[in-house]
C-alpha cells in the first residue's frame, strides 16, 4: 500500500479569498506527497497571489484564463477535467460556490469540475455572514447533494479581524479529507475498522494518575492509513497531546474501563479491531475523592486491581491485532500474546529506552500471526508500519469471505 496520492493527478482550483497563501501550502504537501498537481487561478485569485508560485511549486505551467492560446486549457478544454483523480478547490468563495450550484461554466473552474468525473472537495473560506447567508446554505446544499464534499468552514479569526465561522479549514486536515476521498475505492472500502491508541489513565486521587508513555501517534497512523485506504475508521483514543485526525470518528476516553466500554461498543460489527493503546492493566483498587495527604509512613501502600483485559474479551470484529509492547524476549512473550487473547495478528515492538518508540514517528516491528507466519519489518514510518499492517488484515478478510 503506498501513500494515496502517489501518481494521483488532482487539480487545485484556487478563487479569490485572502486565505489564498493556504492554497500554496496545500499545493506545496500535494506534491511532496507525490501527486501531479494542475493549478488553476481565477482571475480574482491573481489578485491575491501570483501563478508564478504555483509554478514554482507544482513543476507545471498554472491555468489562468480560459482563452489563452498557450494554455492547456485553450487547446484541450476537458484535458484536465479528464485526466483528474481528485478536483479541490481551496479557498472557495461564495462566487464560485454559486457558479458551481448554477452549473455556469465560464472560467477554467467551473469548467473543469461540469466537465469531470472525479470527486470534488470545496474548502469554503469568506466572511462568516456571507456563509451563513440564506442562498449560500442553499447552494451548499444543493452541491452536497450532488456529492460533492465541503469541508469547513472552521470558526476563528477573520480577515475582517471579527470572530466567526469563515476560516478556510487549515491544509493538514484538508489533506485528511483528501486522502479519504481518495481512498474511497481502495482495498478496505466499505469496511468498518476500530483501532485503539494512546496510554490509558487511571486516578488515584483528583490530582495524582497512573499512565505510560504512549503517545498515540502508532494507533493514529493506523487509522489514517484505514481512512486512506477507504475504510469507516473509528479511533478510540485515550491520548491527549495529538489533534484528531479528518475524515475519522474519534471517541476520546480516558480510562481502561471506558475504552473496554467504547471498544466493545464499536467493533460489534467491525471488520477489525487493531489495538495499538498501552492499556493500564492495573487500576487503584480505591480512588480518593480528595487529594492523600502525605502521611507519616516513608513507603505509602497503594491497592490495585485488574483491569479488563480489552483485547480478550473484545471478539465482535472480525479480525483482531494486537500489539506487544515488550523490554525482553520479544517474540516469545508476542506468541504467548497471541495465544491468550486470541488475536489473529500481533505485532511486536521492542520499547526498550534505547529503541525509542515511545513518541517517536518511526517504529521497528516484527509482526506474527496466528496461522504461523513472522514478518521482521527493517525501522520505518509508523504510517509505513500500519500500512504493512493492514495489507495483512486485507488478506486475512479476502480469506475468509
Ligand atoms: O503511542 P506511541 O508513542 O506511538 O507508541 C506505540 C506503542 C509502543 C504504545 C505501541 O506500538 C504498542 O506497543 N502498543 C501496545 C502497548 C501495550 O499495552 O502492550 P501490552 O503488551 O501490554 O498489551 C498487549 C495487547 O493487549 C495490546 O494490543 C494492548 O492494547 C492490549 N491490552 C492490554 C492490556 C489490557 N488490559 N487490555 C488490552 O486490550
């Protein structure tokens, strides 16, 4: 599985609004993540930026004027609709967000989105009262229900340095929306999957808790994968440092107890359950409504108890992978894991201090399944490790169907 964007040929529609300069970053991420980008401005764009940066950044010659001889468009007016995987237009404006509903086609906009099959994604940015304003909402309407995605607008700070709903959304999670939208019709489209990520947390007392040091970032290249691969992605999340990823349904919980609750919930019907968390295992076996004093004895006595074991007990999905978070005998106590909690694959991480795992953005695992196969994955990405992940769940369902 590569990145979804790899090869992909997407046009940029880029209308005039001064949340412009996004646009270039976006253009700018589109092509570092491998796709060709064809750029075209309107006139009111020009405006605000100049098509030489689009240029500069895409490789390629940028679409300005409908009538120009010398440009793609001129000599072939559907090339570019054609050849489109993906048609996003970012900044849109409420022009453009009319012109489209109206079906006009008189500049290479919205020409190229009458004349394509490819899906289209609209990030709306302008003045919050014009989005909110009656024929907007209604052109919105109508354009969602010719399926076309609008994503934003987000609420903030305004050009007219007022607050309201009129911010286009910001470029990574655009980029989120893309990749869903991309995925739509690869391997795991139309399949349901629940991953887990994140360190558990357990009180003590309203102030003191019990962690670990997952970050969350595995479990959360997993489920970007799963979106960007087409499937329904639920992530049930407990950590707290990373921003929800798009095109996701994210639950946030906090403790072992309330991921049991969320997991058993979610994966009833799942195609799979992948479950990246560092779940607490112990909790205190009483919680303090009130901050413990520090009491005269130098070593404290602190109860615990069992937690559920999730990954157990959770057998709604219909594929289950877990992770084994160990410090020695890798694979031996991965292959006991497996065992005990049913599991079809497992995937085994070192974390140990000096593998750096924890937080990190790369990850070395050794992933096992339960019909006897190792698979020792070199060190690579984490979104690198759960696409090698869920090429297996991939081959495990086609199995079983
Ligand atoms: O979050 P990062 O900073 O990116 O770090 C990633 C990671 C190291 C946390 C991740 O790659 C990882 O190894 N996750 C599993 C951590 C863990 O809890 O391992 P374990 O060996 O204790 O548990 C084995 C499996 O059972 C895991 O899938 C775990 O989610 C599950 N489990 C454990 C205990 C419990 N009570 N219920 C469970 O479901």
């Amino acid at each position: 599985m590569k990145s979804p964007f790899e090869n992909k040929n997407i046009v940029l529609g880029v209308t005039g609004s001064i949340a412009c300069y996004k646009a270039a970053d976006l253009c700018s991420k589109l092509v570092q993540l491998g796709a060709n980008v064809d750029v075209i401005l309107t006139e009111a764009a020009q405006k605000f930026i100049n098509p030489l940066t689009f240029k500069s950044i895409a490789h390629r010659p940028v679409i300005t004027n409908l009538y120009d001889p010398e440009s793609e468009i001129a000599m072939a007016h559907v090339a570019l609709a054609q050849r489109a995987d993906l048609v996003v237009i970012a900044p849109t404006t409420a022009n453009m967000i009319g012109k489209l509903a109206s079906g006009l086609a008189d500049d290479p906009i919205s020409l190229t989105v009458i004349a394509t099959s490819a899906p289209l994604v609209l990030a709306p940015a302008m003045d919050a009262n014009m989005f909110e304003a009656a024929i907007v909402q209604e052109n919105v309407l109508k354009l969602k229900k010719r399926g076309a995605t609008i994503v934003g607008p987000i609420t903030g700070r305004l050009a007219s340095g007022l607050t309201g709903t009129g911010r286009m959304i910001e470029v990574k999670e655009l980029i989120g929306h893309l990749s869903a939208e991309l995925g739509k019709n690869s391997q795991l489209a139309g399949r349901k999957i629940v991953v887990t990520a994140g360190g558990t947390i357990e009180s003590i007392d309203p102030v003191r808790i019990l962690t670990n040091r997952s970050s969350g970032k595995m479990g959360y290249a997993i489920a970007e994968a799963a979106r960007d691969n087409g499937a329904n992605t639920v992530l049930i999340t407990a950590a707290t440092q990373l921003s929800d990823p798009s095109a996701i349904e994210v639950i946030h919980v906090e403790n072992t107890e309330d991921m049991y609750k969320a997991v058993i919930k979610a994966s009833k019907n799942a195609d799979a359950l992948i479950m990246a968390a560092a779940v607490s295992d112990y909790k205190a076996r009483l919680k303090s409504p009130h901050k413990i004093k520090k009491g005269s004895s130098n070593s404290p006595y602190l109860e615990l108890e069992t937690n559920p074991d999730i990954l157990a007990e959770a057998n709604g999905a219909k594929v289950k992978v877990g992770f084994a978070a160990e410090t020695e005998d890798l694979l031996k106590n991965a292959r006991i894991k497996l065992d005990s909690k049913g599991a079809d694959l497992l995937v085994a991480n070192d974390v140990s201090s000096s593998n750096g795992v924890f937080g990190s953005d790369t990850n070395k695992v050794t992933i096992i399944g339960s019909c006897g196969f190792i698979e020792d994955l070199p060190r690579m990405s984490k979104y690198s490790v759960a696409q090698n992940i869920l090429h297996r769940v991939v081959e495990i369902l086609k199995n079983r169907s």
